[in-house]
C-alpha cells in the first residue's frame, strides 16, 4: 500500500494516512484502509498467511508459520451488518444524512429516503436488507480489488525482486491472485441472486 500511494519515507510507513475527503478521492484506497496494517489484516483473515524463511544455500524455502483464512464470508456479513444498522438509525432520524454518507460512503437520494421511511415495515426491512446486501457486495469486491492491486505491486518491488525470496513470493502471488479473482467473480454473482 506505501509503495501504490508512493510513499517513501519508511519511518512513516506503519503510520495512518491523511483520511480528509481531497485524500480519499485522490486515492480511493484510502476510504476502505487508513494504513498497511489495515489491508494486511484483511487479507490475512480472509485468505490467511504463511511464513517462508530461506536457509543459507537459499536453494530451498521452508515454511515456518500458517495461519488458516476464514474466507470473505465473514466480512460480507460484518459489513451487511454494519450498514443495515446505520441504515435503520437514518430512517429513524437517529443519525443525520451527512454522518450516514460519511460512514458509509453511499448517497441515498433525500426523496429516496422519504419513501423509504414512508413504506410499511415488512417492505422497509425488505429494502434495507437489500441495500445492505449490494454495499456489502460492493464493499468486499472493492477491498479485494484494493488487495490484489497492493499485493502486485509489493510483489514486483525492486527490493523484492533482487532478493532470494524472489521465487517463493511470486509464487504464493500467483496463486492468491488467482483465488482473489475468483472471489470478486463469486461476490458479484451475488448481484443477481438477491
């Protein structure tokens, strides 16, 4: 993520990056993780980690450490979750238009809402619930795309690239590209299934 928004201080590159509004839309990355450690947690509950050390001969990596992914299921239903719930706050005029777009990054249109405050409970729960399932699809094809895009350009880094973990890194690369294509192929299918 430093190396896609071209940041080269490396003191600075565990640290939070400015989140104002010309920031987020200069670098939409910016609106779903505010630093690396952020993205990297993301990636590593959804398709897990290994660790690779190289001997000494480099000839053959061994793997130390794995931590099992739980998939992107879990964060489909965190952020459904997420935006049923300020959804529901808006049309009970709990929270205002401006803090429900912040928080969310969607735009309903005023007349929208009204009709929406104004339909019987059955069919209001019914659009919420759709609502929230398009964001969360959104949302999970968004940082997945976010991902891969970090997860290439960390890969083909000059300083990875001349080191002995050349191999193994694009290797495990290309196999997690593969699988987070398939991801966002499977998540937007979902589209047409609600």
């Amino acid at each position: 993520m430093n190396l896609t928004l071209s940041r080269g201080d490396k003191k600075a590159w565990d640290s939070d990056f400015a989140t104002d509004e010309k920031s987020i839309k200069d670098n939409p990355i910016l609106g779903d993780f505010k630093n690396p450690k952020e993205l990297y947690d993301f990636v590593e509950e959804v398709y897990g980690a290994n660790e690779i050390t190289i001997k000494d001969s480099a000839a053959e990596p061994t793997h130390t450490n794995a931590i099992a992914g739980r998939g992107y299921e879990r964060k489909y239903i965190e952020y459904r979750n997420d935006y049923i719930k300020l959804l529901r706050e808006y049309l009970a005029y709990k929270i205002k238009r401006d803090e429900f777009e912040k928080k969310t990054g969607q735009i309903i249109p005023p007349a929208e809402v009204d009709d929406l405050r104004l339909l019987p409970d059955y069919q209001q729960d019914v659009e919420i619930e759709s609502r929230a399932q398009q964001y969360a699809i959104n949302k999970v094809s968004r940082a997945l795309l976010f991902a891969k895009q970090a997860l290439k350009t960390g890969v083909y880094a000059p300083d990875l690239q001349q080191s002995g973990m050349k191999g193994p890194a694009e290797t495990e690369f290309k196999n997690l590209y593969y699988r987070i294509q398939d991801d966002i192929r499977e998540i937007r299918q979902r589209t047409y299934q609600y």
